[in-house]
C-alpha cells in the first residue's frame, strides 16, 4: 500500500551536478536529485555505492567536489549562519547505529535538540520527551538508561526519537529498519505514515528494507552507476526496470516475496 | 523560489516554518461563556518552538470550576494555524485540565490531519519513570569517601593479579618462544621507545641545565661551585634521569595504551578475540609491557647523558670548565654506583606504567567519558605508583648504604 497519493509540488530539495570522491575514487558524478515535499523518497543502492556520502553531504557532513544543493530554493553554499541553524532546526538526521550522545541518557538525548534551539519549561520538555519516547515504541523505563546498555534495535529507536524531537520538516533517515525485528520494523512504518500525513513530513530514507520501500515510500530513487539513474513509484520500478541492477533488486526473489506481502496487507 | 517562510505545506495546509504570510502567529487562547454555554477559541501556531507561550496561556485560563455535574464546553480549532506533535500533546493536556476542572471538552473544527495527530497521540499511553534524585550532601561525602577506599582495595588485587598474569604469560614466553608477537613487539617498541627519544632528551637536557645553574647559584656563597658537577652527577643518575623519563613515558604511552585497548573494549573487539580463541593479555598487554621494560631503560640511559649533558653546557657557559674538565670531574666525584642505583629502578617503573596503563584500558566501559575518565586514571595511578617506588628505593638504597 502506498501512501496518500501527492500531488507533486515544489521541491524541497535539488541537487544538481553532484560530484564527490575520496582521493582518486569517484562516488558519484553528476548527480541529480529532487525531493518534494510531504513525500517518502527511498533511496537505494549497491552497497558501498554512495548511498550514505549522498545523505551526508545532503547535511552538510561531507564536503563536495561540484555541483550545487538547494534547500526550499536557496543553495546550501551560499546560505548565511542563521539560516543554516534555521535548516538544522528543521530537520532530523538518523544515524546508522542511532548516533546517540553516550554520555547521556536516552530521555536526555531526545531532550538535547529541544535545549539547543528553543527553550521549554522542564517539566514540558519531560513530558514531550516521553511522548516521543513513546511515539517510537520504547518502554518507559528506557527513559533513564544509558546508550551503552540498550540493544542496537532500542538504540536506533531512540536515535529515531531525537531525529523527530522538534517535529522537523524533513527527516533524513540512515537503514532506520536495519536490525529491528519485523513488528518494530512494522511500526516504524506505520509511524512515519502517520507522521507524514499529520505532519505533512518528508522523508528521505536510505534503505535495503524492501518491506519498508512497499509499504510507505511514494518515490524510490537507485544510486547505481556513479548517479542516480531512476526515481519511480516501486511499482513503476518493478514493472519496467530499465536497468540490470534494479531488475534484479526488485523482481529477485525477495522483491516478489516483499511485493506480494505488500498487496495482500493493503 | 520561495523563501520558507512563505512556503505553504500542501498536506496539512498550514505553511512550512511559520503561518501564511511569513509571520509567526502567536499562540492564544479565547474563552467565552456564553447563554449557550462555554466556548474556548485556540489561535495561532501552537508549535513547539511557541510552548512557552502556549504553557503561559494555559496557566492564565480563568474558567473557574463548574459547579454542578459536567458543562459542556466547545473546543474550537478554527483559529488554529499551525499544529505539531508539542501543541497537539498540550491541547490534550489543556482537555484533561478541564476535565478535571468539571468540564466536558468537545473539540470542533478540527483538520483530518489535526484528528490523526490527536489519535495518534492518545495511542501511546503515557507512562513516566521518574527517579528520585535527592540525597544529603554530607551523606555523598561519606559515600564517596567509603568508594574510593574500596576502589583502591580493588586496585591493589587487580594489580597484582595483572603482574601475574603478565609473568605466566612471560613465563610461557620463555617456554615456547614462537608465541610471541614480534611485530606487535616491535611497533610498540618503536611508538614508545623510538619515538619518544627527541622528547626526552629535550627536557633531559633542560632540567640538567636547569639544575646545574641553581646549584651554581647556591654554592657560589660557599665558593664551593665546582662540587655543583657532583650534585647534578649524582642527582641525574640517581633519580631525576629516572622520574623525568617516567614521566614522560607515562603521560604518552600509559594514556595511549589506555585509549587503544579502551576504544577496542568499547567496539567489542576484545570480546572478539576472546570468542576466537585469541587471549588478549598475550596479544595485546605483553607485548606492551615488554616493549616497556626494553625501552624504558634504554630511554633512562639517554635521558641521564641528556642531562649531564645540559649541566655541561651551563658549565661552560657560566664557570668557563670545558668539556674535558668537567667529565674529569664527574669521574673524580661521582661513583659509577649512583648510575646503576638509578638504572636498576627502570624496569620496575616500567612495569608499572604498562600494566596500570593496559589494565585501565580493560575497564574502560562503552562511553567516552568512560574512556576520559580511565585515561586520566592511568596516568595519575601511574604516576603516582613511579613517585612511590622511586621513594621507596631511594628509602631502602640509602639504608643500605649504596
């Protein structure tokens, strides 16, 4: 089942002539890349074939060889401070491993983007802790555990709560199923369903879930060949692949098998 | 191209970063009561970044209690011009206030969008899990007093448990020698001892000069200032060639011991080994506190001529002995058993610095401010440890009579 069906409006995002590469080894040349507003754009990718350099340089983590990155319009190169942290304010990031502050508990680390750009009372920023907390599918009594005695699965949940923690506009997700059992991988996707139509939040999620790339994402776009060489519906993409690897990424086994689950559950 | 102020989210029809027309509506709340009951009108952006107002107009509510059975009263989103998870969470908090105030809220007006969101809220129960954090100061010294008694009881068991298995596992070195890890060996020869030549011979150098200049300075009174050859002779050979390459050593090679094995116990990579069969004391402490006690003397050796080396130069640049003159000296005044008395501290030192480095870095836990805190430990204890045998030593020789 795909989600709610939007009617494609402006870009959030462009990304025009994006060259990157790590000494003599090119990652990706030329480059381009929209994403529009209120959809779930998966992207996906052989792995090792660029997939997480385009999400970090996407935020700003990578630095770029060429080309040019637009956020509503205005190119990320060219931005002041102030709208820079304006960006940062809303938007999300999700690690591959949660990326969470090992020093604080999993209540303080939701808490931290709350801190940092606006200021609530205490006992608010506790209770919208603990929604998002909950939100996400994590006990209670997680609250005041440290990242170092969590499971990788509660680890990335949480990640996930601080990514969401000031309701951002776009949230930028890095494998968010990888590692979780099929109910949680299940419920994170009927989160971000639900987030996107009440929130009107646009996702853009790296990912090899195809379960995850059935149920929810509007638009997948393949990294393969140095570029991204198509952006579909996972339908469109499964019914004409027009490309050896994404032939075999959906209409392999795995992608029958996660297709069909995927009909029979909408 | 839009600026985002102005940008309009087509799902749920409110704008992007703030309301239409790119100003910020700030949040309020109406309350009315009229012939036909009460009503409350919400207005503005009820965001996350406007909770502070939005707490305050809550707070300035005046509704009063109903008194008589539940009152009905209209909830009315029409205003509304922006909603997110925070404002949705403190309307339903605002409802159960009212509730609790005798009122029975009824929301209208509300978007499809906005419905979902107060569904999906209302879907997770919300349970907290407060810990009490109250505890007299007097009490925490008392507590923290009794800690560090225990810790250091600790210490002393580990310690002396990590020298012995150190010793078995140099034991079976001897045994079966092919089990050592030469180019383990070898590296940290080189990072600890190589490497760490110009540093010590630096500051050796400086003390020595340092030294003999003070030492000229105070016997001048006694015109005794050729015996200063002596007292830097004896001095450096003795113990400060020692301290200060013990030092220096721990501060660079006992913290890096502990960060390397702390940030590989943090990755899991010690569990790794141990799950292959592979002993970590034999792969990853012995070859560090053997490279130690090899190097450690060696640098000792340097740092002693370092240091004469500095008073030499003071020598002749303020009492006009030369070279050949002031070795002469030191012949003459000093007895090669200050030089062995010295030397034969080292590889005790270096035990020391090895196994408090390395054995910090086993406990070293799955946070980095574990791995500070356990950096800095190993270089205080360390430190300390080297200050203690060295008096120790110093303590027992004299007694001796060496």
């Amino acid at each position: 089942m795909v989600a709610l069906e939007t009617p494609r409006l402006n870009p959030i995002i462009e990304v025009r002539h994006l060259h990157k590469q790590f000494g003599a080894q090119v990652v990706f040349e030329d480059l381009n890349l929209d994403v529009y507003e209120g959809e779930v754009l998966g992207i996906v990718g052989q792995s090792g074939g660029g997939k997480s350099v385009l999400l970090r340089c996407l935020n700003g983590l990578e630095r770029y060889s060429a080309g040019k990155i637009s956020f509503f319009g205005q190119d990320t190169a060219q931005m002041s401070g102030k709208d820079l942290r304006h960006v940062e304010a809303r938007s999300g990031l999700l690690f591959q491993d949660g990326a969470l502050f090992s020093a604080l508990t999993v209540l303080q680390n939701i808490q931290v983007p709350m801190r940092e750009h606006i200021s609530l009372p205490k006992n608010i920023m506790d209770e919208l802790a603990y929604l998002k907390l909950a939100l996400v599918g994590l006990p209670a009594n997680a609250a005041h555990k440290y990242p170092s005695e969590l499971s990788g699965g509660m680890r990335k949940r949480a990640g996930l709560a601080r990514a969401l923690a000031l309701d951002p506009k776009i949230v930028f997700l890095d494998e968010p199923t990888a590692g979780l059992d099929p109910i949680g991988a299940n419920e994170f996707d009927m989160l971000i369903r639900d987030l996107q139509r009440t929130l009107g939040l646009t996702v853009f999620m790296v990912t090899h879930d195809l379960d995850s790339i059935f149920a929810i994402c509007d638009r997948v776009a393949v990294l393969a060949d140095k570029r991204i060489v198509r952006t579909g519906t996972p339908s469109e993409l499964t019914k004409d692949p027009g490309h050896p690897w994404i032939k075999s990424y959906f209409c392999g086994e795995r992608g029958r098998r996660a297709q069909g689950t995927a009909q029979t559950t909408s | 191209m839009a600026s985002y102020d102005q940008t309009e989210d087509q799902q749920t029809g409110y704008s992007l970063f703030g309301s239409k027309g790119g100003v910020s509506s700030r949040p309020a709340l109406e309350w009315s009561e009229g012939g036909d009951g009460y009503s409350l009108r919400i207005f503005g952006d009820w965001q996350v970044r406007h909770v502070r107002r939005i707490a305050n107009e809550i707070k300035k509510l005046k509704c009063g209690t109903a008194d008589a059975g539940p009152k009905d009263l209209i909830v009315d989103m029409a205003g509304l011009s922006g909603l997110d998870t925070a404002g949705a969470m403190l309307i339903l908090d605002m409802n159960e206030l009212l509730k609790s105030k005798g009122f029975a809220p009824k929301i209208i007006n509300a978007r499809e969008a906005d419905q979902i969101l107060f569904e999906l809220i209302s879907r997770h129960p919300r349970e907290r899990d407060d810990v009490d954090v109250k505890s007299s100061m007097l009490l925490n010294l008392v507590r923290d007093l009794g800690e560090t008694v225990l810790s250091i009881g600790r210490d002393i068991i580990e310690i002396t448990a990590m020298i012995g298995q150190v010793t078995l596992s140099l034991l079976g070195l001897v045994i079966r020698p092919w089990r050592l890890r030469f180019t383990s060996l070898v590296h940290h020869l080189e990072h600890a001892g190589l490497k760490a030549v110009s540093i010590i011979s630096l500051i050796c150098f400086l003390i020595g000069a340092v030294i003999m200049q003070q030492s000229v300075e105070q016997l001048r009174a006694y015109s005794a200032e050729y015996f200063s050859i002596d007292m830097l002779g004896i001095l450096a050979l003795r113990e400060v060639g020692v301290l200060l390459t013990s030092i220096m050593i721990a501060g660079r090679s006992g913290a890096a011991f502990t960060a390397e094995i702390g940030s590989m116990k943090m990755r899991e990579e010690v569990d790794a080994m141990r799950a292959l069969g592979i002993d970590p004391v034999e792969t990853l402490i012995v070859p560090r506190v053997l490279a130690l006690v090899i190097a450690l003397p060696l640098l000792t050796f340097i740092g002693n001529i370092m240091c004469l080396a500095g008073g030499a130069f003071i020598a002749y640049q303020v009492m006009n002995i030369d070279l050949q003159s002031f070795i002469e000296r030191l012949n003459d005044g000093v007895d090669i058993r200050h030089f062995y008395v010295g030397l034969i501290k080292t590889p005790f030192v270096a035990l020391i610095i090895g196994i408090v480095g390395t054995l910090e870095g086993m406990r070293v836990q799955g946070s980095a401010e574990s791995l500070g805190t356990h950096v800095r430990a190993s270089v205080v204890k360390s430190i300390f440890l080297v200050i203690i045998l060295d008096a120790a030593f110093a303590m027992a020789l004299t007694a001796m009579g060496i």
